[in-house]
C-alpha cells in the first residue's frame, strides 16, 4: 500500500493531524467484517448500523478514545458447552471496527436489536466566534 500524502501548501497550518487520520483510517478494519451502514437521521445527526448476528450486549465493548469510535466484540467461548456439533458453520469471531470522529460529534445512544447494533451520533454546531489580536510592540 502506498503512503498518502496529504498536500502541504503554505497556507494550510496545523492539519497534521488531518494527515494521521486520513493514515489511520486507511489502515483500520480494511476486511469487511461486520458489514455497517451509515446513515443521515437528521441535520446534525447519524446512525451507525453494524450487522452483529449472534452477539450479546455483553459481547460487545464501545468506547470513544482520540476522537475514535472503536466497536469491539468477542463472542463467549462456545467450546465450553456440551454441545456436539455434525457441522461448524458460524463461527465465533472477534472483531474491531473503527470510526474517526469530527470535533463536536458525540455518541449519544447506543442499542442493539434483532441482530443490529444502532449508534446514534449527534454533530454539535461550534459557536460563531470572532478573536481579536492584539498588535504589540516589540
């Protein structure tokens, strides 16, 4: 994979940050799995929809750490049962699935359903503000 370069123009200060996350995102969850949608549900607000068949709430880890949504899950070890299986199809997988975040953008609900886990996310406007510098001499 080659290494994105984001483009460094004299006017363009302080997006190094935007750099490592366009770096970070390329690099995260690039296997599919689980499949997600996301979706508009408002003006200032989204729906992430992962598709968790099988998992329990306890199976499931969501936390917010720089600005990033990390969705992890490791289903409880089936082995431990006495069940005998003539075929294994579904497998018990762990996973990690990763979401960067805007500034402003807070999870504010999550819930899981009939298989879906559904994250509500809510963008909240920046106030209009307007700085004065001071000209000093010297």
């Amino acid at each position: 994979m080659t290494k994105l370069h984001f483009p460094s123009h004299p006017l363009l200060l302080g997006f190094d940050r935007l750099e490592r996350l366009v770096e970070q995102t390329a690099r995260s969850g690039t296997d599919g799995y689980p499949p997600f949608n996301i979706e508009v549900t408002g003006e200032n607000s989204f729906r992430i929809t992962l598709a968790l068949a099988g998992f329990r709430e306890d199976d499931l880890s969501i936390t917010v750490e720089r600005r990033q949504l990390l969705v992890r899950g490791q289903q409880a070890d089936a082995d431990k049962d006495d069940r005998v299986f003539l075929h294994r199809g579904i497998a018990a997988r762990q996973f990690q699935r990763v979401f960067a975040l805007a500034e402003g953008v807070e999870v504010t609900r999550a819930a899981l359903q009939d298989g879906l886990l559904h994250i509500d996310l809510t963008r909240q406007e920046p106030e209009e503000s307007v700085q004065t510098v001071t000209i000093t001499h010297g």
